[in-house]
C-alpha cells in the first residue's frame, strides 16, 4: 500500500512539474522571448511522456517567429505520424510549405488535405476554421464546394458558402447562397437580416433583384422567392414593383385582396400616395364585398385628397371633389366606425382649405359623437378642433383644447403630439422661453417624428434668441410661420422677403432663405425656389441642409423643369455624398425610374 501511495506522489509531482513548464514556456512566448520558450519547449515535446499536442501552436509559432524552418518541418511531421486523426497538423504543414516557397508542394498538400476533411462534417468544420483563421477564404470555398460534390446536395453547407463568399468580397454568389440557404423554412428572417447589413451599394441592390427576378421567373411556384423579393422591393421604397408581384400572388392564391391592402397601408405610411391609389382601387374593384372594401375606400380618398394638397398650387375645385367623393362614402357606407376617419379628413378640407371653419367644427362634432368611447379618436379630433382655434386666431381656445389631450393621454403618443402643438403655439406667439422648455422635454419623445420636430425647433429657438435682446427678429420668424400654418402663402412669402432684406446678416438668414425656398415651391415658383438654394448654397452654412436640399433641388428638375439628365445628377448626389440621408431610398428609386431601369 505504501509502495503504491508512493507511486502516485511521484506521478503527481512529475505531472506539476509538466504543468508549471508548459505553464512557463507559454509565459516566455506571451512576452517575446521566443529562445527561452523554446528551449523549454523542446525539452517538453522530446519527453516521451508529455502531450505534445497542448503545446503544438505556441511551440510551433515559437519556431516560425524565429525562422527554424528546418525544426519546426521535423516537428509537424513527427506530430503528423503521432496524430492522424488531427487534420489541422497537416494545414500547419502545408501552411508551412508555402513560407519557405514551395508553392507548389504546399498547394498539393493542401489540395490533398481538402480532398479528406470534404468527406467528414467534423473534419469540414476543423479545417474551415483554420483555414479563416489564417485568412485562406479561396481555400474554405474550395473545401466547401467539394464537400458539396460529395454529399450530392447543392444547397448543403448554403450559410457557411454564404459567409465564405462574403469575407472573399463576391456578392453576387454570396446573394445566390443566401437565397438557398432562406428555402429552409425558419431561416428567412436571418437571410433578410443579411442582406440589409451587407448589400448596400447601387451596384449591389441591382445584383440582388436582378437574382430575385431570376428565381421567380425560374420557380414561379416557389412562393420563398416572391415574398423575399416583395420584402426587397418594399425596402427600397420600389412600392409599384411589389405590387405587380402581390397583386399576381393574390390572384394565384386567392388571398382575398388582404396582402394588397396591407402593401398598400404600408406605401401609405411611406406618403407615396399615388400607388397606393393603384393599390386600394385594385381592392375595390376585385373585392366589392370583402372586408377590406370599406377602409380601401377610405384610404383611397384620403391619398387622392394627398395628392391633391401636395401638389401646388393647391386646386381649390380637387378640393371640393375629394369633398363629394367624401360624401359619397358617407351615402353609400353611412357615417359610422368604419368611416369616422374621412369626417375627421373632410373637416380638415373644409377648415384649412375653403375657410368654412364653423362647418369643421360641426363635422368634427359629429365624428366625437360616432366614436363614443374610442377616446383615442375623441383626442384626435379635440386636437383637430385646436388647429381650427389657431386658423381662427383664437389662441386660448386652441391651447386649452391642446391642454385637454395632454390631460387625457399624459404619457402616450397623442398627449405628446398634444404637448408639441401647445409648444408651438407659444413658438407662434413669441413666449420662446415657454415653448423651449416644453420641447426640451419632447426631445425624449417615444415617437421619434415628434422627437426630431422638438429637436429642430428647440435648437431653432436656442440658436436664435438671445444675440438680439429684443427678440425682433425671431418673433418676426414665428409669425412668418404661423401664416404658413394657416395656409396664407401670398402673404407668407411677401412676409419672407422683408426678413431677408432686413436680417441678411443675422443667424436667422439660412432659415429665411430655407423656408422661402420651401414656400416658394407651394406657389408654384421653382425658379425662384432653386435661387433661394443656390444663395443658401453659396453666403449661408449650407452643410446641415446640404442633403434636403440637394433633394428639393433635384425634385425641382425632375418635377417642375423636366430637366433629367440634371435631376440624376442630384439624386446620384445624394446616394453618393449622404448613404445614410433619409431621402436615401427615394433617391435611389427616383433615379432609378429617371434612369429607365426596367425590370418587373
């Protein structure tokens, strides 16, 4: 018994001594010292008794870092001879070949090495990590393909392709990978993912629809690739595009107009209204009596009523039409849940349009009786009814409704859309200090459009006040703005040109000359409008609106002179100086379209 206890002790003993030089070589390798790691390495891997392969990289790279070549050649094969089963020894090997310049040599060994772990899922997963880590990407696609041939399935291994291809900069077959890696079910949400973080160029946009188109065309039963390629269309704002192809896979599948209606809310949201005209009209006219057929009805009208306020001069007799097309839904639909809505939207028409404000205000009653106890909708329109106050010059009564909201809702979406208009309305009438201090607030807003409005006027506010203890100037501003609020344009830009002339050289002039530009657009003066961007381009501190207006000048030569070649040139502008500008995507299709590009 006590032969064998002293057996063991010398056992451990010898084995702590292992430990402590393995533990020592590896110290030496981390500072540098190569020739003291190595000698104490050498001493460990000639015993034996030790296992050379806890020591196999550090000793190795030891041996590299001090150019004995020859030593460390007799090492990998005698690790080789000792451990078959491990594929990596003989990567090192090759790997080591081509240092020492045997190209030739090494690529056979090499070509060899892939040729045995292609055989093996474990062995492919190995050697595909060497190979990444030694930067051998040519090589992990050549181990992958073969391993392909092998188990004869053309979609094996489609993600780690995928990645291969990615990391070697080959998007076109990295896009082809993806797409097949997407047909097993479950993968399509990390496939998206993958290609809004890496495809991201023009050039690379088109090589992913040009793919896509490609597959529908070749699988057109293969519903994967159409869904994929109505997502891509909708991230590019292609909203036309994707609804050729949902309109086709709503009529194949029967889907009762529901896919439709939901691109076309969706193209709504994304203000490109005359699609989604193209889109609830498909709804109506396939579904008379479906359930979208009402909403679609609605939406309908509100995005001609769109159009219609957006394109200037405003045409007060479309107004009085969308008014007709309004109350025709009401005869043939009634004025109910389904349709509150468009009474909200009429009121406004009325209100902000024609000047019949006391017919608003009994519309907009009307629609708060309808909703009962939708509260949501009750707020909507008390805010409306506030907006009418403002139009009326009966600012009181306005921030006492506003006041009303933000009771109501305190914390959600509305109160603080509540809270934003009561800011403005002191912005309005020169109580700057008050509305600061409500927008500061605001600036954390849950909603990021309401956020990003208290944002730039706050700082607005913040930047302009205090330089001229009076405050003339701002107040001047403010009224300026309120006049465009309230729809009176004329006297708006007459009001913009006396501030220009009188405060050419205060901190206000880029924002006078912005705001002119702006509205000169809504009287239907693009000429005057692209001066006001030039001047602002060339006397005022243009960069923080480089990018929108670089876009109000390219919409002007696209839109209004039919100008382009020159319109082009803008959009490419943007996509190439501003890739994150949020104009990015309207950009993009715009030029696009200008550019003739024709697939569908």
């Amino acid at each position: 018994m006590k032969r064998y206890l002293i057996l063991f002790v010398i056992l451990m003993l010898g084995t702590i001594a292992h430990s402590q030089d393995i533990e020592l070589a590896n110290e030496y390798f981390k500072q540098g010292e190569y020739e003291k790691a190595k000698d104490i390495f050498q001493k460990i891997v000639k015993d034996k008794k030790s296992n050379a392969t806890l020591v196999h990289q550090n000793y190795l790279q030891c041996l590299l870092k001090l150019k004995d070549f020859d030593e460390a050649e007799k090492f990998l094969k005698r690790q080789i001879k000792s451990n078959e089963a491990i594929i990596t020894y003989r990567a090192d090997y090759a790997n080591l070949l081509e240092m020492t310049g045997r190209i030739d040599e090494s690529q056979k060994e090499m070509n060899q090495l892939i040729d045995i772990a292609a055989k093996s899922e474990g062995t492919i997963y190995e050697l595909q990590d060497f190979l990444y880590k030694n930067t051998k990407t040519e090589q992990v696609i050549q181990l992958l393909k073969k391993s392909r041939e092998l188990f004869r399935d053309e979609n094996k291994f489609a993600l780690f392709l995928a990645r291969a291809f990615l990391y070697n900069g080959q998007k076109e077959p990295m896009i082809e990978e993806m797409l097949k890696y997407g047909l097993t079910e479950g993968n399509l949400d990390y496939v998206k993912a993958t290609f809004q973080d890496n495809i991201k160029t023009e050039a690379e946009l088109d090589m992913l629809e040009k793919a896509l188109y490609s597959k529908v065309q070749k699988f057109p039963n293969e519903q994967y690739y159409i869904d994929i390629l109505i997502w891509h269309l909708i991230q590019q704002k292609e909203f036309y595009k994707a609804f050729i192809q949902t309109r086709a896979l709503d009529r194949r599948l029967k889907q009762d107009g529901q896919k439709v209606f939901e691109l076309a809310q969706t193209t709504l949201v994304n203000k490109d209204f005359r699609n989604a005209i193209q889109m609830y009209e498909y709804v109506m006219k396939e579904y008379p009596q479906g359930q979208y057929y009402p909403y679609a009805r609605r939406n309908a009208i509100f995005c001609k009523e769109e159009v219609v306020k957006n394109t200037y001069p405003v045409n007060l007799t479309d107004i009085r039409t969308l008014i007709k097309d309004y109350q025709g839904l009401f005869k043939d639909l009634g004025q109910n849940l389904k349709t509150m809505e468009a009474l909200r939207n009429t009121a406004q028409l009325y209100a902000f349009y024609l000047n019949e404000r006391d017919t608003a205000i009994t519309i907009l009653e009307t629609a708060i009786k309808i909703a009962n106890s939708d509260n949501n909708f009750r707020d909507k329109c008390k805010l409306d009814l506030g907006d009418i106050y403002v139009l009326k010059n009966e600012p009181w009564e306005a921030t006492l409704v506003y006041s009303q909201v933000e009771k109501s809702q305190k914390e959600e979406q509305l109160g603080q859309e509540a809270k934003l208009k009561n800011a403005k309305l002191h912005y309005y009438n020169g109580e700057f200090d008050l509305s600061k201090d409500i927008l500061d607030i605001l600036k954390k807003a849950t909603t990021r459009e309401i956020a990003n409005d208290a944002m730039q006027l706050s700082l607005l506010i913040q930047d302009n006040i205090g330089l001229d203890t009076s405050e003339v100037a701002m107040k001047e501003y403010a009224a300026i703005d309120l006049l465009l609020f309230q729809n009176k344009n004329a006297e708006a830009i007459t009001a913009l040109d006396k501030a220009f002339e009188k405060y050419k050289s205060h901190s206000l002039a880029d924002d006078i000359v912005w705001l002119r530009a702006n509205t000169n657009m809504k009287i239907n003066e693009p000429n005057k409008a692209l001066n006001d961007l030039e001047l602002l381009r060339k006397n005022y501190n243009f960069d923080i609106l480089a990018d929108d207006a670089l876009f109000l000048e390219a919409k002007i030569y696209d839109e209004k002179l039919g100008q382009k070649d020159k319109a082009m040139e803008l959009y490419r502008e943007i996509l190439q100086k501003f890739p994150g500008s949020i104009y990015g995507a309207e950009a993009r299709k715009r030029f696009r379209n200008l550019r003739g590009d024709t697939i569908n």
